[in-house]
C-alpha cells in the first residue's frame, strides 16, 4: 500500500515551490530517517511473502488458467489468499477480532510476548557478542546446558517456592554463561577461533544432554522416553495475568535482562572497553585494556543471557519436562533477532516482539489458511536483509538519501533523474 | 601471505626468549596437547584396555584382489600403540626443547595412531569393514568438502562465507527439482550450480555494493533460504512429489584398473561423478589460487585492497565473480545430496554441514588442501559412529557422535591455534 503512495508523495512536496519551509525538512527528516527504512523493509518483506502466498495458493493457480477470460477472478482469488494468510497472521499474533471483548482478543499478543520472551533473551546475548566481536553461535548450547543445569534444579530439589525459583534461574543462566564463558577462554587462551568452537561445542552440549535424557541424571524414573522430569511447581515462573493468558515471569526478566544490558553496553566501565575491543581490538590493546579478559567476561555474559533464554524454556514454556530438542532452534534465530536489532539491547527487544508476532502468528496462518510456517523465515530474514541495506530500500522506494543535496523543486526533475 | 603485517589479530607473544633476533617461539602447545592425548590414549587403551581379537576386514566382496582379514589381538595392540604415542610425545617435546618445529607429519602420523588404537579397542571381537568406514566417510564429507572449497574461495577474496548452508540447500533444492522434470542429472548438477551461485549474487550485491556486513548478510541468507526451500517444499513439492521431487540419481562409475586397487581402489574410485568432479575441483582450486594470474589476484584482493587496486585489479568485479564462483563449488555440493546420497530432497535436508564446512575452512586455515582434510575428518568421525553402532560399541553411543566435535576443539585449541583469515576478509572495499 505505502509502495504505491511513496514514490507519489515525493514529487508532491518537491512541487512545493520556494519555501524551504519547516514541512520539507520535516519530511526530508522522515524520509531519510531509520524509522522510514525500518518500516519500509517489513512492507517490502511481507509483498515478497504476498507474491510467494498467491503464487502458491490452490486457487490462484486454478483461476490463472482463464486470466484472460476473466482476470477478476484470478485477482479476487489473490486477494484472498493473502489477506486470508495476513490476517490469520495479525490474529494470531496481535488481536483476535472474532473474540468478545478486549480480554479474549488480547490472548494472542500475550502468547506473542511469550514467545518473545527467550528470544530477546538469546538475542541480547549474541548482540552482547556482536559489540565485542565475537560471532556466538553457540546459543543452542548455551540453552541446553542451562536448562540441564536448571532444569536438574527444578525438577531434583525440594526448596520452598520462590528461592526454589530463583536457585534454578541462578542455576541455568550460570550453566550457560560457563558454556559461553569455555569458548571465551579457550579464545583468550589459544586463540582458537570462537565460531568453530561454539558450533562443536552446540554438537558436544547436543549429545551430553541427549545421554543425560537417556540415561544420566535427567532421565525420567521408570519412562523410557528420553525426557526429563516435570519441573516443580514451586520452580515454576509465575503466571502475570492469570493461568489464560502465555505470559510470566520470564518476560519482566527479560525486560530487565534489556536493562542490565543496555546499562552494561552505555554507561558502565566493562561495556565501554566491551566496545573498544568490538571496534578495534588493537587500538584498545594500545590503550591498555585486556581484549583477552574482555573476550571471555564478554562470553562469559553472553552465554549468561542465552541460558536466560533455556532457563526460561523449562521453568516457562515447557514445563512438563524436556527433551534434547528444548532450544528449539531459538539460538538460530538469536542470530536474526541481534542483526534486526543493530545489536543495541532496545533494538533487540523491539525485534524480539517482532519475531514473536511471526511465530504465534505463523501458527494460526498454518491452521487457518494452509499456508506454511517457513513463510515467517523468509519474512523475518528480508526484513533483515532490507534494513541492513537501506541504499537498497531508498532506491526502491524512490526516496532522498541523508547526505544527498537538496534537489531544487523543478517539476519534472524526478522523472529525467530517475530515467538515466 | 603470513607476511603481512598483523591486522585481524596480531601475533601473541606466546613466550618472550631473548635469544638472537630469528628466534624460534619455544611453544609447548604440541607436546602438551599430543601428552593429554598419549595420557587418555594409555588410559583407554591399556586401564580400560578389553581383551579379545580385533578384526579389520580389508576387502568387499566384490574386489578382484582379495586380501585377508587382519587380525589383531586388542590388548596387545593397545599396549604398543601406547608405547609409540608416547614415544611421539617425548620426540614432540625433545624437539621443542632443542628449538625445532615440530613437523605436521609427526602431529599427523600421532592422529591416525591413536584412531587405530581406539578402531582396535572398539572392535575388540568384532570385526570392522574399513573400506566401507572409508567409503562411507568419503560420502559424508563431499558436500563438506564442495562447501569449504566455496568458502575458501569467497574468504580468499575477502567475502566471509557464512552463506555456505544455504548455498548447499539452495543446490540440493534446485538439482532435485530440475533433475526430476528433466530426469537428467547432469542437469540438475548445472542447475545446483545456478542456485549456488544466485545465492552468491545476493551475498555480492549486499556486501560489495550496499556495504552490508558480511556476516550478517550470510546468517541472512541461511534462514532465507531455509525458509523458502521450506516453503516451496510443503506448498509445491510435497503434493507433486512423483513429478518435482524423484531425482535420478547418478550411477556409480567403476574407473577401470584403479578401482581394483585394495583399499583405496573400492574407497575413492567407485564413486559417482559428482565425487569424481570433486576431485577435480579440490587440485583446480588448489593449483587455481596459488599458482596461477587468477589466484594471485584473487589473494591480493583478499589480503590488501588497495594495494590490488593501484595496480590495476579491478577489486568490485574480483570480488563480485569468485564469490559467484564460491556459491556454484558450494552448490555443487548441495546436489551431491539429492543426486548423489539421499535422493529426493527434504526440508533442512542439509542439517548443519554448511557450519561444519566453515568450521572445515578455519580449521583448515583457509588453505583448499587442509580444508580439504579438515572435511573428510568431520566425514569419518560421523561415520567411524555409524560403523561402531552396527557392531555394538562400548561406550554410550552419545560420547561416540560427541568425539569428532570435542577433538575439534582440542585441535583447534592446541595444534591449530590462532589461526588467521586473509586480512581483509569480511571488510568492504570502499574506493576513495
């Protein structure tokens, strides 16, 4: 929709003549802003999806045979098939216009959040590795040995509601930061390249757990599944609103991990030498920091946010006992969620939320409209692709670059400019 | 190339002498690493040592010179594989001590010794078929060695590849399409290659032209990919399959006289074409980056920029082409899974080899050959597993898939090090 109207609206307000008026620069802000770039890309993103939805929709094929006879019906069909699948995606994700009342339409953006919640956990994580320039692969690890570790607390002790919690919390974020922190040493120590070890390390955490659910300490007394023990009730993160409603404890954690982070990266000490490392590790080894230290305090905290993330899989969403499949791809997806975010905690959050959305949604688009989840991936991966290139999205959409000198208002100049 | 000055990351000083000025860094890396190993070698081979005969069958059935099966009584072996691994340590350290360089050889010969002691520990009455251990291990590391071929290219030109995954997927995805509608594999083959090198483009465009960090367009990529290969497979293929997704696969080719050689003959020479081009490519890249006008460029443009640009290479373009080039080797690869070992494609069918491809091309040092290596090793570990669970190994299976992963990471920690990319690898170009 807005694809249709922005390359109308510049020539609109370059027609206004003489006035380099307060309106022009607020426009010229608003083109050339992050915001626009930001907003741009998720349209542009989701017309791929549309193209990708009609052209694979049943119906759509079937009316194209006689596009020419009646094209309306081909269109209509189109129609259909995309807002049928959008919708279902805004449904499941934001608002449920078919439920009475404010209090039933809300449940899907809670679940949103909830799927949010170790997202932005494990995003923060890997954005922390980013700043110092480490590429964290690992979170599947990470998560794994945390809600090992947590989940072992959770489900073997007997503590009394709250410290029984919070022991467990303690428990697996440290699991993860260990994890995180081994690739850190191993690093700072021997050099070795922290994108190999955290991938074989993803494997080695894989298999440990996997032994574990089968025959270690995780494993289910008298059940030969290979799944753990339910986590007790008095470990469990509470509900915020109410048993209805997918959303707990976890996701106030995760806003103040957001906090922590954000802190930690701006204002504190460490964060500051974090970020000279991340720019130029040899200019801050000139200026008297450690980088090998930084290397591992920084995996150290990275891996601690990721196990937040795991922690939060077994003491929130998956409750009733794990299996070696509990990160659920979310260190993956971490990855996304930090590049969407431009590796600032704040940044991080809104792209979680944003990434939640599409995967409570994609499930109800499945299940309404047949359409498959992985459409989200390749959304959720152009979305990222766009605001990573926003030359790219300015040329689509036609708008000024930030730099670029202000064109004087010719009529017609747009048209010979564009046509060279 | 080692030349350089330090950019990425600068030499450590790993232990200061003050001898002359061409010293040679006394590191007790190797001898610290290769001890741990002789230590856990003695602890298994010899503590836990299992009693019984070990079998290692050296020929198929179907091979024209028959040799006899290899018996070897376990314990006995165990105690003199320890004595040599041990052995290796002392020379390692003597060495070290009288300032030489360890040689690779030595590091080499200690590796595939401590494997036959443990193949022989694991199959103590029992019996191991080694050439289908090798075959199979072959067949697991083609579409990783096809991938870290991509990679050592597109990262010897200063791209960082981290799109291998989905250019493997992207290649699996289209040869198996275009091969069941054409029924033709070869091409399939070409059109993995197209997918490979679509990839590629998209890599190009967004890091050489919009500046887009390099590694973020690769992560990109992979879920891209991931997610429309996923999605094409559920909406189109799936409900098509007996037309879109039943690829011929390509024939095995008996090279005559060398397929009859024992051992290696039934290993690498009844293999499929796509491994026979594989071979090709591995020694092309090889001889293509170090000794030809070509890979000179290519490194240059890799190492320093601007320097290939004041003399006149065309730093965009170089970079533009071989990271094309990079995603058709690597998509190369993608179609060894659909055309050459599973057959009809599946969602994800690639399941990590990318990553372990990159992690083939550090380990490897960015060197086509060590890649190369790094790659079958990855191959057989995950096979040695496959092999060992067939005559019932004695270990938990979990540690068996473990133990390619954990040796990794103590090779690339201690013999490996830090190892260092082309110097402008990952940076953009930007002419000024």
């Amino acid at each position: 929709m807005s694809a249709a109207q922005q390359p109308g609206t510049t020539p609109a307000s370059a027609a206004e003549p003489t006035e380099p008026s307060r309106w022009h620069n607020v426009f010229r802000e608003i083109t050339t802003g992050n915001a626009i770039i930001s907003v741009l890309a998720v349209v542009l993103a989701l017309l791929v999806g549309a193209v990708m939805i009609a052209f694979t929709s049943q119906t759509v094929q079937e009316t194209a045979g006689y596009f020419f006879s009646r094209p309306g019906d081909m269109l209509s069909a189109v129609w259909d098939a995309v807002s049928g699948a959008y919708s279902a995606l805004f449904q499941g994700s934001v608002y449920n216009f078919r439920r009475p009342g404010f209090a039933d339409g809300i449940k899907p953006f809670t679940q949103t959040l909830g799927y949010a919640t170790p997202l932005i956990a494990a995003g923060l994580g890997v954005a922390l590795g980013f700043r110092v320039g480490l590429f964290n692969i690992g979170g599947r690890g990470q998560m794994l040995i945390a809600a090992t570790l947590g989940g072992w607390v959770a489900f073997a002790l007997e503590l009394p509601a709250g410290i029984h919690m919070i022991a467990a919390l303690v428990a697996g974020v440290l699991g993860g930061a260990l994890w995180g922190g081994l690739v850190g040493l191993l690093k700072a120590r021997t050099g070795a390249h922290e994108v190999i070890t955290t991938i074989m390390l993803n494997y080695v955490a894989f298999y440990l757990v996997s032994y574990l659910l089968r025959d270690g300490f995780l494993k289910t007394p008298g059940s030969n599944n290979p799944k753990s023990p339910a986590s007790k009730e008095t470990a469990v993160f509470f509900d915020l609103l109410g048993p209805n409603y997918g959303l707990h404890f976890g996701f106030i954690l995760v806003i103040a991990a957001t906090v922590f982070t954000w802190w930690l990266l701006s204002r504190s000490n460490l964060g500051f030498k974090f970020r000279a490392v991340g720019e130029n590790p040899n200019a801050a080894r000139v200026a008297g920091i450690s980088v090998q230290r930084m290397y591992v305090y920084a995996m150290l905290l990275s891996g601690g946010l990721v196990g937040l993330a795991g922690i939060n899989q077994v003491l929130g969403t998956t409750t009733s006992g794990f299996g070696a499949g509990i990160d659920s791809g979310i260190g993956f997806d971490a990855i996304t969620v930090a590049l969407l975010g431009r590796s600032k905690p704040w940044g991080v959050f809104a792209a979680g939320i944003l990434f939640g959305a599409f995967k409570a949604g994609s499930f109800s688009m499945q299940a309404a409209e047949g359409v498959p989840i992985d459409i989200v991936l390749v959304v959720q991966s152009l979305i990222v692709l766009f605001i990573a290139a926003p030359p790219l999205v300015r040329a689509i959409f036609r708008l000024p670059a930030p730099g670029a000198p202000r064109r004087r208002p010719v009529p017609n100049v747009t048209q010979e400019v564009t046509a060279k | 190339m080692s030349t350089i000055a330090p950019v990425n990351q600068p030499t450590q000083p790993v232990e200061p002498d003050d001898g002359p000025a061409t010293t040679v860094i006394k590191s007790w890396k190797v001898p610290v690493v290769l001890g741990v190993f002789t230590v856990l070698g003695i602890l298994l081979l010899i503590v836990f040592g299992r009693s019984g005969t070990s079998t290692m069958a050296l020929s198929t059935s179907s091979d024209l010179i028959q040799l006899p099966d290899v018996l070897l009584p376990t314990r006995e072996t165990g105690v003199v594989i320890s004595i040599l691994l041990a052995a290796l340590t002392a020379v390692s350290a003597w060495m070290v001590q009288t300032r030489r360089k360890v040689p690779v050889w030595l590091i080499a010969l200690f590796g595939v010794l401590l494997l036959i002691g443990f193949l022989v520990w694991a199959s103590a009455d029992a019996r191991i078929p080694v050439p289908g251990l090798l075959f199979g291990s072959l067949s697991l590391a083609v579409p990783l060695i096809f991938g870290a071929l991509g990679g050592v290219i597109s990262e010897r030109v200063g791209v960082v590849n981290v799109a291998i995954e989905g250019q493997l997927l992207a290649g699996a995805f289209t040869s198996a399409v275009v091969a069941s509608v054409t029924q033709q594999p070869l091409l399939g083959l070409l059109a993995a290659m197209i997918a490979g090198m679509l990839v590629s483009f998209v890599l190009a465009a967004f890091s050489i032209k919009y500046f887009v960090d390099q590694v973020i367009v690769g992560v990109v990529l992979n879920v891209l990919v991931t997610g429309l290969t996923g999605f094409l497979f559920s909406q189109v293929l799936a409900p098509n399959a007996a037309l879109l997704n039943q690829p011929p696969k390509f024939e095995r080719i008996n090279i005559p006289l060398l397929s009859e050689i024992p051992i290696i003959g039934p290993v690498f020479f009844r293999q499929t074409l796509i491994v026979y081009i594989m071979y090709i490519a591995v020694a092309a890249v090889y001889v293509g980056i170090f000794h030809t006008k070509w890979g000179l460029r290519l490194r240059s443009v890799g190492e320093h920029p601007q320097a290939a640009d004041t003399v006149g290479i065309n730093v965009t373009g170089t970079r533009f082409w071989n990271v094309s080039l990079a995603g058709a080797v690597a998509g190369l690869g993608g179609a060894y899974f659909t055309l050459g070992s599973v057959g009809a494609f599946g969602k994800e069918m690639t399941a990590g080899a990318g990553f372990i491809a990159l992690a083939a091309v550090i380990f490897g040092r960015w060197d086509p050959i060590r890649a190369t290596l790094a790659a079958l090793l990855f191959g057989f570990a995950s096979n040695l597993q496959n092999v060992l669970s067939i005559i019932g190994s004695p270990v938990p299976s979990e540690f068996m898939l473990m133990l390619p992963y954990l040796v990794t990471i103590f090779a690339v920690a201690g013999l490996v090090g830090q190892s260092r990319g082309p110097a402008a690898s990952g940076k953009p170009y930007r002419k000024s």
